[in-house]
C-alpha cells in the first residue's frame, strides 16, 4: 500500500464521523484530487466505504491495513 493511501487510512481512522473529501484531505496534509482519486481504489479493495454520498468511513478491513 502507498503513502497516500495510507495517510487517508489514517485520517479516517482518526475522524468520529463519515468525512468528504477535503476534511480527509486537511487531516491528511493532502489535495482534495489526490485524496478523490484514491478514495476510488480504496473503496474497491473494500478498505472505506460510504454510508452517505459523498462521505467516507473506514471499514474492519481497512484498520486493519492500518497494522
């Protein structure tokens, strides 16, 4: 897994609410772009999921990537 995608992880797993994209962003020390576009991939690998559009949250899966 790469840098990015880790510090998303760990904005998420930081954050007590589902977040957009420029609130993981500003957690992470991130652009927005960066964190859209890996949003994407990461919700593939079923590491965030979405409870309400345009909000994120990180999954069982993804904290454990964290480890």
């Amino acid at each position: 897994m790469d840098e990015i995608s880790l510090k998303i992880l760990k904005a998420l797993s930081e954050l007590k609410e589902p977040a957009g994209c420029g609130e993981i962003g500003k957690k992470a020390d991130l652009t927005v772009q960066k964190v859209m576009g890996k949003l994407r991939s990461l919700s593939k690998e079923g590491l965030v999921e979405s409870p309400v559009k345009g909000k994120y949250v990180i999954t069982e899966k993804g904290r454990s990537a964290l480890k």
